[in-house]
C-alpha cells in the first residue's frame, strides 16, 4: 500500500523588468519583454502535473506567469506567504547607496537581523512552513505555488537539513521548478527534495 505524501511544485517568477543592482523583496515589480519566451520554456517542466491546486505570490511577477500557465483551468489562491523577503527601508533602492557598515552588519546575520523596518530571512523561513504545513493539514495531494527565490531556498534548505545561513548556496534560476515531496504518514509531515532548479 502506498504512503500518502504531498507533492508540492514550486515556480520561480520570471525575470522582473527592473535594473541591475536594485534592492527589492516586495516590491510589486513587473516582468521584462522576454515574459512570453520565458513561459513558453516554462510548460514543458511542469506540463506533466495533474490534478493541481495552485497558488501564488501576489505580487504580480509571479501572480501574472500563474495566469499564464494556468489558462481558465486552474483557480488561483493567493497567499502572502509566498512572498520574498520583505527589505524595509531598502526597497528599491540601490544596493550601493545602502550604507556599507549597515548592510555588511545584515549580511553577516542576516538570518536573525531584519532591513530596517523590513523582516529577517528567520521570518520568511517560518511563514514559507506555515505555509506547507497547511497544505500537508489537508492530506495528500499536489500543488504548484508560484513564488520567488527566497521562499524556494528556504524551503528547499529546510527539506536538505541545511542551515538557513548555507541555503543561498542553491541557485535557483527565474522559471524553474524545485519538487517538493512530504510524507504524510507519521506524526510530524517528513520534507524531502524530489529536484531543485529544472
């Protein structure tokens, strides 16, 4: 007999339109030209999924390549959860115009310490689970969430054991797909990593 696991797909957003060397996190930012080639690169990674509930970042970058993908088949749950990670008073400014001693300070702690006025990557890490826990609450099944970079590191990381200091070693490239498989049967949901980056 088969044990009940969770399938759960998660969709990096494809490449914001926005210049290099800018901080953002929540930022809503749109989405470059090279959108429609990005998707179209996208279906074949995921075209095998059936059965799906998907969900989304609702900020527009991942809520748009969602649309895109699931056409009027699929309903769409939003869920802040799936947010990046929120940098505060450094939204959308230039990483250089940051001062050097207060961002080499949240580089080296950066788990713990929070942007100011923004939130720790801790704090991302313990939504993105609340997240999947939720999920898992509802039995087995398969999902697709379309969020961003740092949910899928600290999730992916969470699923390897890794530190959350080591998990921005895991490249994670814009429209790829990291599986995630949770086991059902025990008392607490066991996560593992079926592939990271497709």
């Amino acid at each position: 007999m088969s044990k009940p696991v969770m399938e759960l797909y998660l969709v990096r957003h494809t490449t914001p339109d926005i210049a290099p060397g800018i901080c953002y996190g929540q930022s809503d930012i749109g989405v470059k030209h090279t959108f429609e080639e990005e998707v179209t690169a996208l279906r074949p990674k995921i075209a095998h999924i059936e059965a799906a509930s998907f969900h989304s970042s609702p900020l527009q970058r991942c809520l748009l390549l969602a649309q895109a993908v699931a056409g009027t088949k699929h309903e769409i749950q939003q869920d802040a959860r799936l947010k990046e990670l929120n940098f505060g008073d450094w939204e959308l400014q230039s990483w250089d115009d940051i001062p050097r001693g207060l961002l080499d300070e949240w580089a080296d702690e950066h788990v713990k310490l929070a942007p100011p006025n923004g939130e720790s990557f801790h704090d991302l890490s313990q939504r993105a689970q609340a997240f999947v826990e939720q999920l898992a609450n509802q039995g087995a099944g398969v999902h697709v969430a379309f969020t961003h970079a740092g949910v899928i590191r600290a999730l992916t990381g969470f699923g390897l054991g890794l530190p959350l200091s080591n998990v921005f070693r895991l490249h994670i490239d814009y429209a790829s797909v990291t599986k995630l498989i949770i086991d059902l049967d025990r008392d607490r949901p066991l996560m593992r990593v079926g592939f990271v980056n497709r």
